[in-house]
C-alpha cells in the first residue's frame, strides 16, 4: 500500500477550500531532494512531472533540488495560499509510504540531504507570505549515491502525480492531462531541463 485513504482525503480537503479562502488561492508545489541518490529523488522527479502536466497560472511547481531556501525571493513574489513540500523523509515506515506532516512536526522526521532543515524554511515562509505549509514525506528505501530508484517509490510518485494532476488546481482546461498515463511519464521528463514555470 503506498498512500493511504487519510493522506489522500487531507490533500482533497486542503485543495478543495482554496476558492473559498480569503488568502491567496494560489498553490506552490516545491519537489525537494537530490537526483543523484535513489529514492532521494522522488521529490523533484514529482516536480518535473508536474511542470510537464499542469498549466494553471494560479500555480507554481518549483524543482528546489537540495536548496529550497534559495526560492524564497520566487516563493515571495508568487503570493502563494498553501506551499506544498515534496521530498523523501525517514519516518520509521514501509518504503513508499507516504505521510501528510505538518511543517511544526518535521523535526520529528529525518529529511534528505539538503543544507537547511525544513522547519527553518517552512517557518519563515509560513511568517513572511502567511501562507499554509505541508510536507508530503515519501519513505524513502535507498538513499545511496548512484542507488536506483525502488519501485515502491516509484508508485508513490505515480501516485502523487496523479492525486495532484486530478485536483481542481492541476486540472488543465486546454487538454485532458487527467486521463494521461503517468507510469510511464518519468521516461519522459528524461533530460528536460530543471526550473519551475513563470
């Protein structure tokens, strides 16, 4: 089992009251983790995903690598509602699992390999934009350099992607991303250069 029905149903909640919120409406998804090390890539493997398939101005997907601090300035400027962080996180669980973790918690779990902890980042934004902040933390199996990606990790990711592509906010009106096959989408991103959509 790689998402459970509670993870999915707080994610469909959190999205599903963005039109009737005061804030910002807008959502910033930030894919965190280093590519060159496993399941640590999940995060912006998930990122260049979803720069692929959503076209909605009222969001921003944002490959932050290892250095999520370093999109604060592009973060500001977007105004975001909710910031969604991405990235694997040692939480004593089943590779694959995934968990919906409130940025106060996440001292309590051991995130990748970047610099800043992500508590510090996500207090700050949380202070500076007053915008909402959640990690999805994907447990991670191998998080060696040159590991492969394991397959359990790979589900969570399809799995992800496609929770979000099928939100009101990953819909995109000009084509029908929604019933596009995303098991095999990470073939496709192969190469695509990094960077988030303006």
């Amino acid at each position: 089992m790689i998402l459970n029905a509670s993870w999915q149903d707080q994610l469909r909640r959190t999205l599903n009251r963005f039109p009737y919120i005061k804030r910002s409406p807008r959502l910033a998804i930030l894919g965190i983790g280093n590519e060159l090390c496993g399941d640590d890539s999940a995060g912006v493997l998930i990122a260049e995903a979803l720069q692929q398939l959503i076209e909605n101005q009222d969001v921003l997907v944002i490959n932050a690598g290892t250095v999520p601090e370093n999109f604060v300035g592009v973060l500001r400027r977007f105004m975001p509602g909710l910031v969604l962080m991405v990235d694997s996180a040692r939480m004593g669980k089943s590779p694959g699992e995934v968990e919906w973790i409130k940025w106060e918690n996440v001292t309590g779990v051991s995130v990748s390999t970047h610099t800043l902890p992500l508590n510090i980042t996500a207090s700050y934004l949380v202070d500076e934009l007053d915008c909402e902040v959640i990690l999805l933390g994907i447990q991670p199996d191998r998080i060696t350099i040159g590991a492969p990606l394991s397959q359990e990790v790979q589900n969570a990711i399809d799995e992800i992607i496609s929770s979000i592509v099928n939100s009101p906010q990953g819909t995109n009106q000009n084509s029908d991303i929604s019933t596009r096959d995303t098991s095999s989408l990470l073939v496709e991103i192969d190469g695509l250069e990094k960077g988030f959509l303006p």
